[in-house]
C-alpha cells in the first residue's frame, strides 16, 4: 500500500526511539473551524504512513493541523509528569499541492521541534 498525501513521524530524542502508539489527528482549518479529516496511532516505527479512519489521497490548499496527542506516551516514560500533554502543528498545503507532506515531531519531556520532512 502506497503511503498517504499527508504522513508524519514521531522521535523521542531523550530515547533516540521513536514513540508508537500515540493518537494523531489531522484535520483542515477552514473559517476558523477543524474539519476532520483523519486519524490514527503512530507505529512500532513512530509513523503514520496511512491513517486508520480514512485514506488521504488528496488535499485541499490551505491551513491543516496535526494533533499528537503525546501525554499517554509520555506518562509513561516520565512517571506521569507531563508537560506537553498535546502538540499541534499547523502547516500551509500549497496551491497547487505538492505530491507529499511529511510532519516529523522530535519530542521530550520539556521540548518538541517540527519540520518540513521528506
């Protein structure tokens, strides 16, 4: 199965492992509202190549959101001290899109950094 148009990935670099089972959502803002479009859970790898609610073969230009939902994951590798409990990212899908977007996230306990991936 080819990946999806929107992928994103999940380090944790006090680990140097990447973080699975966390619960992503992504979604379009449009008027100030989210517009859902997807969900799923990282794998043993830290990645969503495909999302479990529904395929994203294609993208509307505009505003998108990621939701990591990271404080289960980070419960765990903390002893329930989280300080970052939620990261969202905002991103810009350009008109005309381009053929992928890749949102890698490098996570610790009191840090996390984003980029554009590949």
């Amino acid at each position: 199965m080819s990946r999806d148009y929107i992928t994103c990935h999940i380090l944790d670099t006090v680990t140097g492992l990447p973080a699975p089972k966390v619960r992503v959502e992504l979604s379009r803002l449009q008027n100030g509202e989210e517009i859902p479009i997807a969900t799923g859970h990282t794998d043993n790898d830290g990645r969503i190549s495909n999302w479990e609610s529904a395929r994203v073969t294609s993208v509307i230009p505009g505003a998108h959101k990621i939701k990591f939902e990271t404080g289960p994951y980070l419960s765990s590798k903390t002893k329930g001290e989280v300080f970052f409990p939620v990261v969202e990212v905002v991103f810009v899908v350009s008109d005309p899109p381009q053929a992928h977007y890749h949102i890698p996230l490098l996570l610790s306990n009191y840090s996390y950094s984003t980029y554009r991936g590949s």
